[in-house]
C-alpha cells in the first residue's frame, strides 16, 4: 500500500491516507508517484505527495500537523519547543544541548534550555 499526505495552502499536512498499489503502476508496470496524486485529486480534491513509513522518500512519514517542504523535499514535524533547531540532513528538530547519557531520565524546560532531571 501507498501512502500520500494532502498538503494545505499553508503547506501543513491535513491528512495521510492509504492509496492501492495498482493506482501508482503505469502502463509498462513502474509505479508513478503522478498516478496516485493524480487518483487522490480526482477523489478528494487538493494537493498530495507520496510519504514512506520507512522514510525512504522525503525523509519522514507525514502526519496531520506537520509541514512540507518544498525546497528540501521534506515532511517536517512540528517544532516541540521555541529553542529546538532543525537538522537539515534528516529534517528532524533537536534540542540545543545533547541530553544527559547517565542514565537517569530527562525531560526538556525551555524555560531554561536545558535538560532536568524527573524525579
């Protein structure tokens, strides 16, 4: 199965359905992203990309909320915190600090830009 996001005028994604195999294979049998957002538009209107569980395109598995981008040819996740900073080579955001590797368990205050301590 397929999956393709439909993408907001804002470029945040709306929703991420199932699209069939067979609508993505072209006449010589090679599947065509074209296809399944063409099959997508037909049905429901709007504009759609191909996502991958397995990231294997545009680097992460879409979900409501998060935004396309165009230029790196990404699905990014919504930014959890003011401070965070956007890794460009796996569009993922993380914090400015590395958190602790101790063992104990963190959790991030932006208040602080750091990593506390749960206890």
């Amino acid at each position: 199965m397929a999956h393709f996001a439909e993408i907001g005028t804002d470029n945040v994604i709306l929703r991420v359905i199932v699209v069939a195999n067979q609508v993505l294979v072209d006449g010589d049998g090679n599947e065509q992203e074209s296809l399944g957002q063409a099959f997508c538009r037909d049905l429901l209107g709007g504009t759609w990309k191909q996502t991958s569980y397995n990231a294997t395109i545009r680097k992460n598995f879409a979900s409501a909320g998060y935004t396309y981008d165009s230029s790196k040819d990404a699905f990014i996740p919504p930014k959890p915190y003011a401070s965070w900073l956007l890794d460009d080579s796996t569009c993922l955001w993380s914090a400015p600090s590395e958190m602790p590797t101790d063992g104990k368990k963190y959790s991030w205050e932006e208040d602080s830009k750091s990593w506390v301590e749960i206890k």
